[in-house]
C-alpha cells in the first residue's frame, strides 16, 4: 500500500502517480483534525501554490476539503514564492499553511508542504501526528467529509504588498537606488515571476528579465538556479554590461548568482559574503547558523568579526529553529537556503538577491574580488563542492550506511582524520582544515559526497577518495 512520507521539505512524488488527488485528500483531513484536536483550527489555514501542472487545481480542492473540516481557510489565488506564504502565515496570525509546490525537482514532480504557525518548515515532531493520521485513513478508503457541519470560510489573499513591504524593511533602497545598478533577474519559469523582477526594481536596479513567465516544464530543465541554468542569463549580462545574474528556483526560496566577471557564486559563498554584508556595512551582531554540511568559509567570517556559529543537522527547518530562540543574525545552508533576523525562519531566494545587489551597490565592484579580499583576510582559500555517488541499489545503501557508523579512519586522501562529526551523515575533518561528509539518501540509492579544499586539485583528491571508500573501486 502506498504511504505519504515528508522528507526534508514535505511530501513529493510524480504528479498522477504517487501523487493525486485522494492522497492529497486524505493529508489534508489529517491537517484539519490535527488542528482541531490541538484547538487551532480557528485560527484558520493558508492555501498556496507555484507554478507547476495542476497547482491550482490542488490548492483549490484543498481549501475545500479544508473548509468541510470547519477550518476557515485564507486562499492565494496566483502563484507566489514559499517565503511570500511564509510571511503571510505570521502576518496573518494562521495555524499553518498549504503550499503545493515541488521547489527545484522536475517538471512531473507536484509536493505538498505544511508550515508551522510561525510560517518556518514543519518539524519532525509535528509532522509525525499528521503523517500518520493521512495514512491510516488511506488505509480505510477514501476519507468522507464530516457530516452535517456547515463549510468554514475560504478567504482569497494576495500576499504581494506584505511581502514587498517586509523586503523594504531588510534591504536598504536608498543605496541600491543611488547605485542604479543594471542586474539581470531570472526566476526560471518558477513563482518568483512577478516577484523577483519587480522586487529588484522597487529597490532601485535596472532589470533586465528573463524567463518571466508560466511554464509548467520548465524549458525542459529542473527549474535550479545553478551555473548551468543560468548561462544564458550570464550570456545576456555579458551583452548589456550588467553588474549581476540573479535568480531563483521553482517556489523562490533558493537562489542562483553570477558576478560580472562571469563567476557562478557557489550558496556557500554567498553565505559568507552575507554574514561579511551584515556585519561589516551593517554593523549587525548575533549568531551566525550553517548546516553540518556548509562550507566552513562561514565560520572563518564569523570569526573575524567574533560572532558564535552553531551548526545543524541539514534541513532548513533547524535554522528556522534556531532563528526562533532569538540572538540569531543569519543562517543558511549549502544547497541554497538563507534567511537573515527580522525575516521569516524560511529559505528566501529573492531576500537573497537583494542582498548580494545590497553588496556590490555597496563596495563597486564584483563578488568575486569581494570574495578574495575575505580569503586574504581569513589566510587561504576555501573551496567546496558536491558530487552524488550512484550506488548498486539501495539496499547496499543501507550496508554502507552500517559500515560507516563505525568508521573512524586514522588518515583520508593522506591526510590525518582530526574530528568525525556524525551531526548528519559522517563528516571527516582532515589535519589540513579540508574535509569530507557523506549522506546517504533514504529513499534512492544515492550517496552524496560534500568536499571542501584549498584548491581544485584538493577537492579532487577528497572526490577520489569518497568514490573509493563508498564503491570499493578507484
């Protein structure tokens, strides 16, 4: 029988496959009786949606199926980022949201994401209840509406002004309106059209947009703001003598950068150029919070500027965490989440960007020479990458994964092992401030090797000494 399972970020599977419309049904019945059972259904809930096949259809048969429960329901009609409903869950005061979205996977991939009050991904302890629940009336058959009770409310809500106003509170327009800077926004056919655009050109930038429009697959691509997909707008950059490349994924909370000298800047990177931003234009203090996984160049700037660093298991929810207990000042995580204090505990693409065109308004050159400075003041370079490990099956996943839980090696890539941090996954730091994590997925036969080295040839050597030790061939 099939069962709803929330990975990091939700549930997601093949639109008409795993994921349909009885399923979604039956998790939506477990929300709602969920939030009656904890006395928060009057609060109501916010329903939301990106751009993918059927995301409306999903987002309005939610709201109704949420409305027959008696839980009055607020419903975006339009497309909108995660961190546009993230914001609206707390301005509006809600339980919670609904947002279909399936973020940066493939086109025929539709996700079902549930945000906690404080509008930050759910928790492991609060999705427990619910995922539970969802299945067990799968079980039974089709879930049936209570009987006899009249529907709550469905509301309609545009979440546009609020945000744009919460943004004019993060991002200083002034200087980005004194600086005129020319930057090219890309939000990849994704729920950041309308708002990634127009975003920068509230703040003062002259935009050039590309892919700004509905295309439920994506040009044919995933819709990920990395180096590849973001060619032609660096292509376009190039032609107009613009400064940057800015650009965002499927619902907008992760984020993709290219400097003027053509540099793809890796979410590691624009991390630490972030903490340098706040703290040495800003003047702002508190704790910086990176994943387990994310670059170590995070610490080496928060070093410099005295600040603590607290490291979590990786999945934004734990930032979202941390950013909650307060004396937080920014936290991200290598595969392109960032939120900073007085914002939303949620991964937000387009505060991103702002920040990094807040940057280079700033300081009048590139990220990149902004970058080199920071490597010259820390004592060295810092490099990191990620490479996925196909495995012979999953089950040789799970042997690996045994076998890993008691390695502790002496030396790796020839270097002496100093610390094994088993935070998420098995992470090796090497006598020479390089390191290597591995985390295996739970659901694919997949190993995902983290590396992180002075140099190219450095990570090159981790690289061949990850496959090695996770395939027994060189």
């Amino acid at each position: 029988m099939y069962t709803i399972h929330f990975g990091t970020s939700g549930w997601r599977d093949i639109i008409a496959d795993g994921f349909t419309f009885d399923r979604v049904e039956a998790l939506t019945r477990a929300v709602a009786r969920h939030l009656k059972a904890q006395g928060l259904a009057k609060k109501g809930v916010l329903v939301g949606h990106d751009y993918r096949f059927l995301a409306e259809e999903f987002s309005a048969f939610t709201a109704k199926v949420l409305a027959s429960e008696g839980v009055p329901v607020r419903l975006v009609a339009a497309a909108a980022p995660t961190p546009v409903l993230s914001l609206a869950i707390r301005e509006l005061k809600l339980a919670g949201g609904i947002n279909f979205t399936a973020s940066h996977n493939p086109a025929l991939y539709q996700g079902y994401k549930w945000s906690n009050a404080h509008g930050g991904p759910a928790t492991k302890e609060e999705i427990a209840p619910i995922e539970r629940a969802a299945n067990q009336l799968l079980a039974k058959g089709t879930p049936a509406a209570p009987k006899g009770r009249r529907p709550a409310t469905i509301v309609p809500y545009d979440p546009k002004a609020p945000y744009f106003r919460a943004l004019a509170k993060m991002i200083p327009f002034n200087i980005l309106r004194a600086a005129k800077l020319p930057v090219v926004a890309d939000p990849l056919f994704g729920a950041g059209c309308g708002y990634l655009a127009e975003a920068l050109q509230k703040a003062g930038c002259q935009v050039a947009v590309m892919h700004d429009w509905r295309d439920p697959l994506f040009g044919g691509h995933n819709p990920e703001p990395d180096a590849g997909n973001l060619i032609p707008a660096a292509e376009l950059m190039k032609k107009i003598k613009a400064r940057l490349v800015l650009g965002t994924d499927g619902d907008a909370d992760r984020f993709g950068v290219v400097d003027a000298n053509g540099m793809f800047l890796t979410p590691n990177q624009i991390l630490g150029l972030t903490v340098y931003l706040l703290v040495h234009h800003r003047g702002w203090k508190g704790r910086v919070v990176r994943s387990v996984v994310s670059s170590h160049l995070v610490d080496e700037v928060a070093k410099l500027y005295g600040l603590p660093v607290e490291v979590t298991p990786v999945g934004f929810k734990y930032i979202g965490e941390s950013m909650i207990r307060g004396g937080f000042l920014v936290g991200g995580e290598e595969s392109g989440g960032l939120t900073i204090a007085g914002h939303v505990p949620e991964k937000d693409g387009v505060l991103a960007c702002l920040l990094m065109a807040e940057l280079v308004a700033r300081e009048k050159c590139s990220l990149s020479d902004i970058l080199k400075k920071l490597y010259q003041q820390i004592g060295r370079t810092i490099l990191s990458d990620r490479v996925n490990v196909h495995l012979a099956s999953t089950a040789d996943g799970e042997r690996l994964r045994r076998t890993l839980s008691s390695f502790k090696p002496a030396k790796l890539a020839g270097r002496k092992v100093v610390q094994v941090d088993t935070t998420d996954g098995y992470k090796y730091v090497l006598d020479d401030h390089t390191w290597m994590a591995i985390r295996l997925s739970g659901t694919e036969p997949v190993a995902r090797l983290y590396l992180e080295a002075a140099d190219s040839a450095g990570l090159k050597r981790l690289a061949a000494a990850g496959k090695v030790l996770l395939t027994g061939r060189s």
